[in-house]
C-alpha cells in the first residue's frame, strides 16, 4: 500500500485533474487527498472504491497488489 499515494497521484494527472477537482468529485477537502498523495493517510474502503470507480481501475490495482489497472469483470 506504500505505492497508493503515487498510483493516485498519477491516475489524477493523467486525467489532468488536480486535487481540488478530485477532492470535489468524492466529497472531501482538497488537504485529505494531499494527504493520500503523500502517504500521510489512507481512504476508507468506500472512498477506495469511489476512486477506483472514477478511474476506471480496480482496487487491487490502486493498492499495488496488481499491474492490471481494468476492474475486475461485472458479474451482473
């Protein structure tokens, strides 16, 4: 999980989305995605997923358990 703050921030910026724009989108402070960016906190398990969902990449991948950036498949 060392690497979620730099998989963020990289995912933010490939979508030229800065943090205020992020924080925003998942209604927090601009100051708490500072501090996932820098390592400083953690998301819950809902932001998580939020984020993964804006995105498009699975959890696994945004906490470094995987290079596969896709979700997992729809099992609807």
């Amino acid at each position: 999980m060392v690497d979620f703050g730099n998989t963020l921030k990289s995912l933010r910026l490939q979508k030229n989305m800065t943090q205020a724009q992020l924080s925003q989108k998942l209604g927090l402070t601009k100051s708490v995605i500072s501090a996932y960016e820098t390592g400083l906190r953690l998301p819950s398990y809902d932001v998580l997923i939020h984020i993964s969902k804006i995105f498009n990449v699975s959890t696994d991948y945004l906490l470094g358990l995987t290079n596969e950036k896709k979700p997992y498949p729809s099992t609807k």
